[in-house]
C-alpha cells in the first residue's frame, strides 16, 4: 500500500490503475487467509487421525474442500468428515457403520418440523415420551419400524445426550448411523470430545 501511494504521488498511475493494483492485493491477502485455513484443518485432522491410529484425507472440489477421517472405534469403522462453509455454518459430521433401525431421522425440534417431517415420504413419529418428543422430531420413512428400538429409555436418555448441542441430527439407515453437528468447527473437536461421540453412537447399535 505504501507503494501505491508513492506512485500515486509521483503522478505515474491513475484512479483505475490504483483500483486495479488494490483489488488485486485484497485477492491476495484473502487467498492467503484461506490456505491458512485450509492448514490448519489438514494439521488438525491428521492430528486426530494419528490419536486414534486412522487415517486422513482431503477431497477437492471446484465448490468445497472436505477434510477426512478414517479409523475403528469398538470394532466399528467410522468416517469424519468436516466441511468448511463460506456463507453457512461449519459441518462436522461422524458415520458409523454397523447394525442400526433404517429409516430413521431424529433432530431438535424447531418451529417448521412438522412442514419438514411429511417431506421425502417420512412422516413424524411419537415416542410416547412427552419431554423427549416435545424436545425432537422424530421422523421415519413409510414401511419402516422404530417401535421398540425407540421404546427403552436409556436409548432416548442416550439420543437426548448426543444431540445435545444447538444444531445437531441423527440419520439412521440400517448399515450405518450418521451425526451431523452444524457449527461445531474443527478446532474444537479433540480426542476425548470424538471418543465419547462415538461411544455413544456404539450404544445404540441393534
């Protein structure tokens, strides 16, 4: 910047030259903030791939950058994922995979859940458990069953700890379980925060 007002004052560049030059070093600061980042995520990932002796990854793409985590927990292998969002939230997700319900969707209830459950050929579902249906919706597609899997109230006291954080979802199908934390950055994710995610997510397999 220093350089463009010396040159400015020696009369050498004009008005659209000055603009120019400045755009261009506003592009290059940003970019260099943004490859900061994507650093950080990558060291962050490979460090907790190295705590729990998995593996991590990066898959790019013109629209977004996924930060990867592979590795066994319990016998059951599982995936992390963590996507970096320019205009929403943050996503940190975990896929489990072993024996679980199909079908099956469970997030914090908000004021258009009910409009939400009847799409993609889902309907809501009730528990019978007024704290815990009052606090999520349950969703289940047409032809499948929860009835006694939701039934015994540790499992319910188990989901309820799981999704306890402001914007967080369970999807449920069959040979694997997913939960996504929307906000949740990858910063504040550690070693023992991802143990006792995924043992949670261990007890309610079937």
């Amino acid at each position: 910047m220093v350089v463009l007002v010396l040159c400015y004052n020696s009369g050498k560049m004009n008005i659209t030259q000055i603009f120019l030059i400045s755009a261009l070093v506003l592009f290059a600061i940003a970019l260099i903030v943004i490859l900061l980042k994507a650093r950080r995520y990558k060291t962050h990932m490979e460090g907790l791939a190295k705590a729990v002796d998995g593996t991590a990854e990066v898959l790019s793409s013109l629209r977004a950058r996924i930060y990867l985590l592979h590795a066994i927990h319990n016998k059951y292998k599982y995936r992390c994922s963590f996507t970096p969002a320019k205009n929403n939230p943050s996503e940190f997700a975990i896929s489990l995979y072993g024996s679980f319900p199909a079908g099956l969707s469970i997030g914090k209830r908000k004021k258009s859940g009910r409009a939400a459950a009847k799409a993609g050929g889902s309907e809501e579902i009730q528990t019978g458990d007024a704290d815990f249906d009052k606090l999520f919706i349950v969703r289940l597609r047409q032809g499948h069953s929860v009835r006694n899997y939701l039934e015994a109230q540790p499992r319910r006291t188990l989901i309820s700890k799981l999704l306890n954080r402001e914007d967080a979802s369970l999807f449920s199908e069959g040979a694997s379980v997913r939960v996504i934390f929307k906000g949740l950055e990858l910063k504040d994710v550690d070693f023992n925060i991802l143990r006792e995610y995924l043992d949670q997510m261990t007890a309610l397999a079937i």
